[in-house]
C-alpha cells in the first residue's frame, strides 16, 4: 500500500495551469489522429505515436544530459506500478484511437476522458482505500451525463461508443498508477520512459500480427499527420504527468473536460460538425458529477506518514 508514504507538496495554481494546457495538446492530438485515420489503421497510428513518443524522449535525454541520462533512465524501483501503468496506458491509447476512427471527436474524447469518474473505484479495488458512500452522488450524476453522451436507442449506443470508455477505465488505471509511482520517488523521464517503451513494443507486435501497414500507402503528407499526432500526444503526456505531480488527481478532474471544449471547437472548425445537444447535456452532468464528488470527497482520504527508515 501507499499510506506509508510522505503526502507530496500540491501547487494548485501550477497543476491547473498544466491541466489546460494538456487539455489544448490532447485535443489537438486528437484532430490529427482523425485526419489520419482515413489513411491507417489504429494499429499504425497507435505504433507511431509510440515510436515518436520514444525517440523524441531520446532525443530530450540526449540533449539535456549529452547522453549521460540514458544510464540511469531505466533504473526503477517499482517496476510492478511501471508495469501496471504502461499497459493501461497503452491499452488507453488504442481505445482512445478506434474510438476517434469510428466517431466524432467531441463524443469520443469525453467519453475516454470520463476516467476520473473510475478512479475512486480503482484506488478501492486496487489500493483498498475506502470509498466514502457519499461520493455515489457524484458517480451517479456522472454516470447518468455518460447515458446522455451515449444516446441508447437513437442509435449511438454501439460497439463504437464502448471503445473510448472502456479506454477510460484504462486510463483511470494508468493515471492513479502515475500518481503512486511519483508518491515512490520515481523520475518524469523514468515513468515516460517505461510506458513509451512498452507502447512501441506491444503495439509493434500486434503491428507485425495484422500486417495492416501492407496495404497502407504512406506519403509525406499523410505520414507527417501521425509524426503531428506523436509530437503533441508526447507532450501532452508529459505535462499531464507533471501536474499529477503537483495536485491529487481528483482535484484536477474537472479540469481535464476541457479537452472536450478544445475537440467541440476543432470539430467545428475543421469538419464542420457540432456536437448533439444530448452531448453537451452529457458532459454538464459529467463535469457536476466530477466536481460534487470533489465537494464531497473527504480531505485525507490516505493517511500518509513519513517512511519508516
């Protein structure tokens, strides 16, 4: 368990500030990922932002420390969490990716951004840290938003919805892993490290598996969106991980629908598309339900005391 653990210093101001700008980069990863999308598979998107996640976290190595970083880049302590939150996130990455091919950016990307909704579950299952029953409110409210984001019987409700929430899940695994592995000391790099490398690992495989680059034609053009969709895929990575670091995750989440605002309005601007109103009644109801369970959410939820030394 993690209660034995010093309770990190937060800065609020900082970690909100990373939070929007995540939102912004996410977004903006997600519309090159749908201009892609016509053009590759999931497989190959997912690979290349892996690969181009990789090299450019090389490439920050190589620069900031002359190569010297690479010695230690790999040295962990607590490789189950690393190993826990590199196939969630991967397994994150893949949904969020089917997700966007198969539907719009708005619905998909709130959808697979409802991972905060799953997050108190996951620390009870995973952490067993006591889920105050109070907090259901919030849930609940949450929950309902994502019956209105799926829209049962006017024809959405589908395979395709599922994806991204299940990719949520994911992610809701992947990001209490981060926050756990930032409360053992562990390094930004080391943390992107793990994860990227298994990214282009996995998804490298199942590349080989399905052979889908075979038939894919690759051009500048169409090339460059998946190196564009990497780039800002890597960076909101980093600085969602970064604010982790300087707020509870709980606390951040409301803030994280703002990458649905950033999607709405690419979505408009680029496809010409606005969202159904089911969708923006949805996602108030997701972001009260965040907020309330905020409101409701006792303030030490872990009793954390210096580590016995």
């Amino acid at each position: 368990m993690i209660q034995h653990l010093e309770r990190p210093h937060h800065k609020f101001k900082l970690a909100v500030s990373l939070i929007i700008l995540a939102d912004f980069l996410c977004a903006m990863q997600a519309i090159f990922v749908k201009m892609a999308s016509p053009y590759f598979s999931a497989n190959t998107l997912v690979f290349g932002r892996c690969l181009v996640n990789l090299l450019m976290l090389y490439g920050w190595v190589l620069i900031t420390t002359g190569g010297k970083g690479f010695k230690t880049l790999y040295r962990i302590k607590e490789w189950k969490y690393h190993l826990v939150r590199s196939i969630a996130g991967t397994g994150a990455v893949y949904c969020l990716y089917y997700g966007l091919a198969l539907m719009p950016i708005g619905p998909a990307t709130l959808l697979f951004f409802t991972f905060p909704i799953f997050i108190p579950i996951v620390t009870r299952i995973w952490l067993r840290v006591a889920l105050i029953h109070r907090l259901w409110w919030g849930i609940g409210i949450s929950f309902l938003g994502i019956v209105f984001v799926l829209r049962p019987g006017a024809g959405l409700f589908s395979a395709a919805a599922l994806i991204p929430l299940l990719g949520a899940i994911c992610g809701s695994i992947a990001t209490v892993s981060i926050r756990v592995l930032h409360r053992y000391g562990e390094s930004t790099d080391a943390i992107m490290a793990y994860y990227f490398t298994m990214g282009v690992v996995v998804s490298g495989l199942i590349l080989l598996f399905t052979r889908d680059f075979l038939t894919e034609t690759f051009t500048f053009a169409n090339t460059s969106l998946i190196v564009l969709a990497g780039i800002f895929a890597a960076f909101f990575q980093t600085v969602f991980t970064l604010s982790t670091k300087f707020a509870s995750t709980r606390f951040l989440s409301p803030f994280i629908y703002g990458i649905f605002i950033f999607s709405a309005v690419a979505e408009y601007f680029f496809w010409g598309k606005i969202p159904k109103m089911g969708t923006f009644f949805g996602f108030a109801l997701i972001a009260i339900g965040t907020i309330l369970m905020i409101i409701l959410y006792p303030k030490d939820d872990v009793k954390f005391v210096s580590k016995k030394k």
